[in-house]
C-alpha cells in the first residue's frame, strides 16, 4: 500500500514538498514514481525513479521538480519549486513490480493566487 502526503495550497513560485510512504520496502519496487490529474484532464507522468536511481521528469516540470528516495522514511519524495497554477491538480504516488502498479490515492495540490 502505498500513502500521500503533503498536498496543500500554495501561491505561484511557491514550493511543496511532496511524500509517498510504502507499506513493503520502497528497494523491492522495480520504480517508483508520481502522476497527476487535474480537473477534466487525463493522468499524466510527472516523475519517476528506478530501483538503479534512473530519474525521468515530464518536460513541463523538468528543471522545477526533484524526485528522491528517502530510505529513513521508507519514502519516495516529489520536491515541486516554482509552481504554476497549471500545477494544480490531483497527484498521485505509484509503485511498480513486474507488469503491475499500484497507486495511491491521491493528494490535492493548488497553486494560485
């Protein structure tokens, strides 16, 4: 099982800090990553980590988003800076083994003003 935390409400150019606690071992996932869906959109990649470390980010939060894994925390970290209000959405944690994902379920974050 996999559990969110650290959504909110921020302002533009603000930052949050996003955390993905596992039930099993965060090392025993082949990657982990995080997705997003805003109001009316379509789920979408936004970061993703492999069990080697491998980091990939969708272009529109690439050079603004980190993702890490924080083994004190049995966690996998989604760092956000400079946030957009287009940043605003639903975000969502997930695990993969093998063919299957598991997902979280879920955590609001909203940019605006």
């Amino acid at each position: 099982q996999l559990a969110e935390s650290g959504g909110g409400w921020v302002q533009p150019g603000e930052s949050l800090r996003l955390s993905c606690k596992a039930s099993g071992s965060i090392f025993s996932f082949s990657a982990m990553g995080w997705a997003r869906q805003a109001p009316g959109g379509q789920r979408e990649m936004v970061a993703r980590i492999t069990k080697l470390g491998r980091a990939d980010y969708a272009d529109s939060v690439l050079g603004r988003f980190s993702v890490y894994r924080e083994p004190r925390e049995n966690a996998v970290v989604l760092e956000m800076n400079k946030l957009k209000p287009e940043d605003t959405a639903v975000y969502y944690c997930n695990a993969e083994s093998g063919s299957s994902k598991t997902w979280g379920q879920g955590t609001q974050v909203t940019v605006s003003s």
